[in-house]
C-alpha cells in the first residue's frame, strides 16, 4: 500500500502523493516533491552562456566549438585549430611571449 500523502525530503512539506513525479520504475515516486524536483532539474543544467559559435581565438565560425580548461580554469570555446595548437602549446603557455618574441626577430 502506498501512502497517499508524502513529505517532500527537500522542502519538509507534506504533500499528496500526486505531486511527486513517478522515478519510472514501477510505482515508485522521487522523495523530493515536483516543485524541488524542477529546481533540482534546472540546477543540474549546465549554465547556458551566449552561445556564439565564434573561436575565441581566431573568431572562426564553426559547428563545433571545444571548451577548453587550462589549470581546471574553463578558457571559453575554441575551434579545432586552436584547440589543438592550445594543447601541443599548454605545457610552455607561459613561455608564449618568448615563443613571440623569437618568431618576430625573423
Ligand atoms: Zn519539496
Ligand atoms: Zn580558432
């Protein structure tokens, strides 16, 4: 038998069993009502930023854009060509300014 009114394990409050969504399987119900269940939902989503399809770097207009994390830091979303001259680059990033100077003496 299952009990026509439940208390919600987020917000404490007892509501009817009709607030709960279903898990899927059987008749088993989520413990956390519809209402937190939705700002548990909205939560999980990722943060949508602008989405511009531009490389932050070459401002190249792809389909596709990779995030990239330098030092667990998320640098933005590059296309392919940066994000491989990125990573073949991330271990001597700090030596870019030389890398610069050197290539503008020749
Ligand atoms: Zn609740
Ligand atoms: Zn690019």
């Amino acid at each position: 038998m299952t009990e026509p009114w439940k208390t919600c394990t987020k917000c404490n409050q007892t509501k009817p069993i009709e607030n709960y969504y279903r898990t899927g399987e059987g008749d088993k119900q989520h413990s956390s009502c519809e209402a937190c269940y939705e700002v548990q939902v909205a939560r999980n989503k990722k943060p949508v930023r602008p989405y511009s399809k531009h490389c932050d770097i070459c401002d190249r207009k792809e389909d596709e854009l990779l995030g990239f994390l330098v030092k667990d830091k998320d640098r933005g979303e590059i296309c392919r060509g940066c994000y491989y001259v990125l990573s073949s680059l991330e271990p001597r990033l700090h030596l870019l300014p030389n890398i610069l100077t050197y290539l503008e003496k020749f």
